[in-house]
C-alpha cells in the first residue's frame, strides 16, 4: 500500500504563562505523564531523543533530533530513524498568564492500520486530545517540573548550549 506523507496543525490555549508551558514543554522524558500512547522518552543528549510508543496496536520505536531550539517561542525536530516525523512546537503568548500551544506535525502512516486511522482522522483526534491533558496537566502542576533554556541553533548552525542547562 502506498502512503501519503500527513500533516496536521492543533493549538490549544493554556493558562499559564508562557514560559511555564515552554519549560514543561523541555521535559520531554515526562511526555508518557500526559500524552496517550507514549510508552517513554529518552533523552540521549542536547538534541537527541529516543521515543517508543504504541500504534495502532504495535510498539514502535524512533529517534528524533532537535533541530532548532529557541526559549518560550518554539521547537523543531525531525526524526532520523524508525517512524518518519517531523514537526514544530510553537508557543505564543497571550497574556502574563495565559498562552496559546501550537503542534504541527508531518508523518508518514505505515501500514493499513495506519492509513486507516489516518483517513478516518484518528491522529488527529489523539495529537488534540494529548493537548488536552498537556493542558490538564500543567494547569495542576501550576509549574514547570523542569526547564532547559538553552538555544539549539536550525542545522546550518552548531548547537549554542551557553544559555542554559537542563534542569530535572
């Protein structure tokens, strides 16, 4: 079966203020605390991440690669192995407390379950509901549980980790 490359566009907007929601952003190993599906994260350095999750009722696995980094305003990847994906972040504020979360995702479905569920608006269904309870979740919290502000430069530059480190 042949795939057609998907993309989609979400937001929601968050009462809290932005550099809050950016900060829980960062945290991606906390990505499985409120996104249906992922089974885990792992921070392998900087700019690397390895995800599983699971599909469809499969396990899949993938590598990802920060591409740009910028503190309260956005961030990109693009995965380099495993599942096909790419997207950008982006975070805009509204006002001191409140601000508006944007998800844009480019991927590739795999297989009939996937295209199936892809025509039938399923992933689209989940990226907004993953929203939802990011949404939920930091809300609780009423802060970030750690922040990285350091700045990854798009791939013609070399990584700038001089603004910051990553906290757990």
């Amino acid at each position: 079966m042949t795939t057609k490359p998907s993309n989609m566009l979400e937001s929601i907007d968050v009462d809290v203020p932005v550099r809050t929601a950016y900060d829980q952003w960062t945290q991606f190993e906390e990505f499985p605390r409120f996104m249906q599906g992922i089974e885990s994260v792992e921070q392998l350095d900087e700019q690397t991440l390895r995800w599983r999750a699971e599909m469809g009722g499969k396990s899949k696995e993938w590598t990802a690669r920060i591409t740009e980094q910028i503190p309260d305003k956005r961030i990109a990847w693009t995965s380099t192995s495993g599942a096909h994906n790419a997207g950008v972040v982006t975070f805009h504020r509204l006002s001191d407390n409140q601000c508006r979360v944007a998800l844009q995702i480019d991927y590739d479905p795999e297989g009939i379950v996937e295209n199936v569920g892809d025509t039938l608006g399923v992933v689209q269904w989940n990226v907004q509901q993953n929203l939802e309870r990011f949404k939920e979740f930091i809300e609780q919290q009423g802060q970030e549980t750690g922040a990285y502000r350091g700045t990854i430069k798009s791939a013609d530059d070399a990584p700038d980790m001089s603004a910051g480190s990553r906290r757990h």
